[in-house]
C-alpha cells in the first residue's frame, strides 16, 4: 500500500497470472479500481515506481523492458480521483532498483522534468548498449506532448538525476522559488558527470546558465538568497556561494584539501547554515559548519507591494506561456514575492517557506477531464466508453426516441479554482439510446466487497449490496460488464 497526500494506493497481486489489481481511495474507505489503456500490457510485480504526486494527480511509472540492465519505463498520470490513467512519456530512464530520473518542481504547480533515452530501439534490441540520456521539462503537468527540452541559450541541455545520484536530498530544486540547479552538458545526449557543468536556472527551468565550470555539490539556503557549491571531481580546499542566483561567487577557504562527500542544509531551504563532510588522502574525516549569515552584514529583506523601488523583493509569476505571460494551471496563476536577485539581503524566515498566492483564471478546456463512463478516444475527446450507459432518471425516455438531459462527458478537475469561460460540464442533450433507466437511483449503496476470484479466472466480480426502496438486493458485477439484480 502507498500514502500519497491525498491517495491511498492499494496493489493486489493475483498468484496465478502474476498480474497487479490497482485500487485507489482518498478515504480510507471508499475504494475504486485504477484502470491504466487497454493497449497497456498491465502492471507486473516490482516493474513500477509511484513518483511524486500533486494533489490532483498520481504519476506512475512502469518498467517497459525485459532487460533489468537495460531498465526503461512509461509515464502514466491518472485523472483527479485516481482511477484512469493516460500515458504521458515514453522510454523513461530507470534505475533496476525502480529509481526513475523523474522530478517535480518543488513548491511549484505543474513543472516537472524527466530524462528520457534517446536509443530506446537500440537499447531493446541489444541490453549491452548504453543509453544515451536526453532532458525534458514539461510547463503543464507532464501532460503528453508537452514535453520539451531544457534550454541553455540555443543548445540542449541535459542533466544528471536521481539514478545517477551524488549528494543528499532533492536533485535539482528546493523551496527556493524557481531556483533549479544540476549538473550536466550541452549537446545531443547526456555525458559522464565528470565531464559536466553546474547549471543554473531562476526561472523554474525555462531557461538555463553554466554557473560553474567542472561538476559541483550544490545546496539552496535562505530561500534563495544564497547558493552554496563545491568541487566534485577531486579534492578541493574551498566552498564557493553566490547572493544572486549564480551569477558572481565568492570563495571560502577550508585550510585542507578533502574529497567532497555530502553537502547538506535544512530539508526546507530557508538556513543560511550548511554541513560539509569530506575526506582527506590519508582517510581523515571531516566535518565543516558553514554558517552564511555575516555575508549579509545581518540585513534582512524588506516587502513593499506598493512601491517596487524601495522593497527587495519582485512578484513573481512561477509559469509563463510561449508569449511570455504569466500562464494558469488547475484555474489559477501561481505567483510569489520573491527576493529579488541583485539584493543584498536575507530573507531570514528560518524553517518559514515562501508562501504562493493565486490569480483565478477563466476556465479553459484544460480544467476539464472525462466523468465517470467517459474515455478520451484517438482525438483526445471525451466519448462514453464501450459498452457503457447512461443512467437515465426514471421520468425520462418514455419514448425510445426521446432526448433527455444529461452528463456532457466532462467535469471540472477537483480542486481547480477556474471561473466563467469555458463551461464543458453542463449538461447536454443526449439520445435516449445512449442511457439506461436505472430505478436503483432511489436507493443506496450499503457496502461494497472487494474482489473475490473463483476456480476459473474467467468469473471474477464486484458484489454490492444495495439498499433499495422495496427490500435489500445485491448487485453482481463481471469484469467490465453490466450489473444484475440479485
């Protein structure tokens, strides 16, 4: 079972077949079944990985080869309640431990960044050949075709993730808003680390900066108002930082030369306090507490929303659209008052994360997904699903060839703040053809039981039992069939 701020993920493995039920409920009590496409071949048992997750979504990644080597996967989001999913990204990079080089944005709605292979062909045909590693960063919520490359001036960048991971903690953001950072290279596909860079970017990945030439350790403090590196190729005698996102650093002098194990600092970002630990040539340890808080001469930041001169911090949009505008996400544009990037100053809310505030937007197609007995088909619309009918309220359809009002196949997401625009979930007319006049609509479900499986595999069912207007009944239910009264 996984927890998942507001999921509970539940995984039954039938013996005989090896496959994996998927059940899903944000209660504890009420559970559904978790469908993934039907062109999908199913989860096997350790061959997924659970990713992080947003509020309205769970991200799933599935082992897509044989080859446990030669490891790659599948990137499925599910709808607001868990229970449909839709691929999203191909030939992810996994680790044979099921570690998948997948990261959201921290403390930002809907930016999420991925490594994919590049030799996705030839590494199924030949589990000896090496992957070639590309980037990708999706504005939208990993949605597909969203997906694109990082950016550093007009070159692709690509950077190292968690399979390949060299320090404690996060890999390339914090609570820092839209500070990213990671080491890697420009080019056609991902190169050793030894051979990378240190990269930059403050504006939660749309563009990129070499900050630091050679492969660092890197770290957030103060929110943002510091950055901390160190040499990770080698031996070094110094830590360097940097007060405005990378642009100008100092250094500070160790008085020893160590080998670089772990640079840390509070999981939150918001200390100017950090701890090294390193390794000298004769196998010494040591430890460093490194505390920023003089480079500061003990000033802290001021807000002023009123005049933009005098405060040291911006209003900072987290998204941005093709034009450059600040975008929406789940009906809302995300911003922060963010410490502005040449101030001299410290935020200094120690173990206080930046607080986000929202502008409501006008709902457009994207705040829709399918409602229940809907499946999106080949031109991503959302058509009832084969087999399925309507239930008809039982005044309705007298004639066969009536109409009557109902669902329009959409809702909006749960949980987005839209407003006015685009209203896909009014009802519409609909063919009395396409519904079923359910008179169980004047009852209630007592309780329902989990799967039970017979001898033969073919029978498998749901059983409810109903609490109806004229006695007790039971529903029985086969997989992907229609319920009859019992």
């Amino acid at each position: 079972m996984r927890w998942l701020c507001t999921f509970i993920y539940y995984l039954h493995t039938h013996q005989s077949i090896h496959a994996i039920y998927r059940y899903v409920s944000n209660d504890a009590i009420n559970w559904d079944r978790a469908e993934f496409p039907q062109d999908h071949g199913g989860l096997k048992e350790d061959a997924y990985t659970i990713l992080e997750s947003t509020l309205y979504s769970i991200q799933v990644d599935v082992l897509t080869t044989s080859s446990v080597g030669s490891a790659m996967g599948e990137l499925f989001t599910s709808n607001s309640n868990g229970t449909y999913f839709t691929r999203n990204l191909a030939n992810t990079n996994r680790h044979p431990r099921g570690l998948v080089d997948f990261e959201q944005i921290e403390g930002i709605d809907g930016i999420v960044m991925a490594n994919i292979v590049k030799n996705a062909d030839e590494v199924r045909s030949n589990h000896k050949a090496t992957k070639k590693l590309r980037s990708k960063i999706s504005f939208n919520d990993g949605k597909m075709n969203t997906w694109q490359d990082l950016k550093a001036g007009d070159k692709s960048l690509h950077l190292h993730s968690v399979t390949k991971l060299v320090n404690g903690g996060r890999v390339y953001s914090s609570r820092a808003p839209g500070l990213v950072m990671g080491v890697g290279n420009t080019g056609d596909y991902l190169q050793d680390y030894i051979d990378g860079d240190l990269y930059v970017s403050d504006d939660a990945g749309l563009t990129w900066m070499r900050t630091r030439e050679d492969a660092h350790k890197y770290e957030f403090g103060g929110s943002g108002s510091i950055i901390v590196a160190v040499y990770d190729e080698g031996d070094t005698n110094k830590v360097s930082y940097s007060k405005d996102h990378g642009k100008h650093w100092e250094d500070v002098d160790l008085s020893v030369n160590i080998r670089a194990r772990l640079l840390t600092t509070t999981p939150d970002s918001t200390s100017l306090k950090f701890l090294l630990v390193g390794s000298s040539k004769e196998k010494k340890s040591y430890i460093f507490d490194l505390d920023f808080k003089d480079v500061f001469e003990g000033r802290k930041c001021k807000l002023d929303k009123d005049d933009n001169s005098q405060s040291d911090y911006e209003k900072w949009y987290a998204r941005y659209d093709s034009y450059g505008s600040p975008d929406c996400l789940m009906g809302r544009k995300q911003y922060f008052w963010r410490r502005k990037k040449g101030a001299d100053c410290n935020v200094g809310n120690l173990f206080k994360e930046p607080i986000v505030e929202n502008e409501i937007c006008e709902c457009q197609d994207e705040d829709f997904e399918c409602d229940f007995n809907f499946v999106l088909d080949i031109d991503m619309k959302c058509v009832l699903a084969p087999g399925a009918k309507l239930p008809i309220p039982p005044d309705e359809c007298k004639n066969p060839k009536d109409s009557y009002w109902g669902p329009s196949g959409y809702r909006k997401i749960p949980g987005n703040s839209c407003q006015g625009g685009v209203m896909k979930d009014h009802p519409v007319q609909r063919e009395c053809d396409d519904g079923k006049v359910l008179y169980l609509l004047l009852g209630y479900v007592v309780h329902r039981f989990s799967h039970f499986h017979t001898v033969n595999w073919q029978n498998n069912f749901q059983i409810f039992r109903i609490q109806c207007q004229d006695g007790c009944g039971i529903l029985l239910s086969p997989e992907y069939g229609e319920f009859t009264y019992r």
